[in-house]
C-alpha cells in the first residue's frame, strides 16, 4: 500500500511537532532510523523518521513547539 509522505529538513535543535501529544515509540527502527511516533488522540499519528537525535522518552506527553 503506497502512503504519501512529507520530507522536511530542519536544524538541530528545531520542535518538529506541531500539536500536543503521547510519544509512543521512540526508538531506532529498520527502515526509518531514529523515530518518534506521537499520538494526538482520535487516531490520528505523527510519524518523525530519520532523525539525527532522539531527545524524548516513550510515554512523555509533549506540547505544541516544544523542542
């Protein structure tokens, strides 16, 4: 199943996420490198893959801009 995706590119020390939520993985995967995966509720995810650093822990809640 093809999913479409987003690639951005940003400096260290940037917040990627963009609306407050769960993290409920944060860890190194096979195929995406260092990821994040954020709950925001109602089903809906944030997927942050190939990142150079990974400065949150599963479970953390996260706000909006929070770097």
């Amino acid at each position: 199943m093809y999913h479409p995706a987003h690639g951005v590119g940003h400096d260290t020390g940037v917040a990627l996420v963009d609306r407050s939520g769960r993290i409920v993985a944060a860890r190194e995967l096979f195929y995406s490198g260092q990821t994040v995966i954020v709950a925001h509720g109602l089903g809906v995810f944030s997927t942050l893959a190939h990142l150079w650093q990974v400065d949150v822990e599963e479970g953390q809640l996260v706000d909006a801009g929070q770097v």
